[in-house]
C-alpha cells in the first residue's frame, strides 16, 4: 500500500511539473531555431540560470524533449568550460531521474514501450550479457535514442551507482563537444577565429567518440 502511495505521488509530481512547463511556454522553445530566446530566459534569472538550466536539463530527460537544443544551449549561455561542467550535471541527473522513474514509479508503462522497440528490448537482453559495457556503448552511440533509454536502464539488473558513475564518464565527451559547439556559435559574433576554434574542437571530440564502440568490439 505503501509502495502504490509513492508511486501515485511520483505520478502527480511529474504532471504537475508538465503541466507548469506547458504553461510557462518552455516546451515550444525547445528546438536549435530557439536557442537565442532559451539563452536569454535563461540569463533573465541571473545567478539562478545555471540552476534554472540543469533543471530544465532533468525536464528534457524525464519529458523526451529533444537532446541536441539542451546540450548545446550549455555553451551557447556559459561558455565552452562552464558550459560543459553544468552539461555534464545536467545531463547525469537527468538521466538518473529518468532511471529512477523506470525503475520505481513508471515501470509498467516502460516495460510497454520497450516491448514495442526492438533496439531497447536488444538493450535489455545484452545488458544481461555484458552488463555496464553496453551502457557505456550505447552513451557513446548516438544513434541510440537518448530519452527512452533512461528509462529502459532503469528495467535492468544494471546497479544505480554503476549506472551513474559509466552514464556520467561515457557522456562527458559528447557533452565537452557540443558545449564547446554552442559556444563556438555565440562567440562566432565576435571573432570568427574562435568560433572555428572552439566548433573544431567539439566537432574532433564528437567524431572520435564515435570510433571508441567500434575500437571496443574488436578488442580480443
């Protein structure tokens, strides 16, 4: 009875921080074409934005509100170093928040969802199989999709500390790379050097990330 109780509430929490997103208009800033109106919401709160910006990062993950606007917001609004440390907050929260719901509050719903994926139901059975190894290969592929896999971790045997500790290491070069992205971008106004500088840099973490699954797989 107990256990129902929480989950009713965990339940009602989520909608209600649903409902006062949609409300506030956030949900429909969501997209790369509103980064400029998400970064000036953002510094409207002043030595709140970067809290304001990891909670939004934890309402992206638990909402499947795209990925790509969020990560790269953090450069675009703090810079390339500052950006990627509250990126790196944002995203692991995030996506333990996402995990801990799977587990605990909306796991029959979950296990629905990944029923009708083939890639997550893959997920499940190889987690059996190779354990924290296939998290850190899907954190580094991102054809994965992000958002629903959250949750789908939180359905396997894999433990929460484990969890954290791989998502949050594995995550830390995409996050650096689009960090450094966004802000290439913002910067890119003032002087063009820096802007390839800092794009050339994301882009060379984010192309490299993508080769370490592959270098994985054929080791003996």
């Amino acid at each position: 009875m107990r256990k129902n109780k929480k989950i009713l509430i965990g339940l009602v929490v989520i909608l209600l921080i649903s409902l006062t997103l949609r409300e506030l208009g956030l949900l429909k800033y969501t997209s790369i074409d509103n980064l400029q109106k998400l970064k000036e919401w953002i510094e409207s709160y002043g030595i709140l934005g970067p809290i304001i910006y990891v909670l939004g990062y934890i309402m992206a993950c638990l909402f499947f509100l795209p990925g790509l606007p969020i990560a790269l917001l953090s450069g675009v609004v703090f810079g390339p170093i500052k950006g990627a440390i509250l990126g790196s907050i944002g995203s692991t929260l995030g996506a333990t928040a996402a995990f801990l719901v799977g587990r605990y509050i909306a796991r029959d719903y979950v296990e629905e969802l990944v029923k009708k994926n083939k890639t997550l139901r893959n997920i499940d059975k190889s987690v059996d199989d190779q354990g924290w190894r296939i998290l850190m290969i899907t954190r580094l592929v991102p054809i994965f999709p992000f958002n629903l896999q959250n949750y789908a971790y939180g359905l396997t045997k894999i433990k929460l500390k484990t969890y954290i500790l791989v998502s949050w290491l594995c995550m830390m070069p995409a996050t650096i790379g689009f960090s450094f992205v966004g802000a290439g971008f913002t910067e890119g106004m003032k002087d063009i050097k820096i802007m390839l500088t800092y794009v050339g840099i994301g882009g060379i973490l984010l192309v490299l990330m993508s080769y370490v699954p592959k270098l994985i797989k054929e080791r003996p």
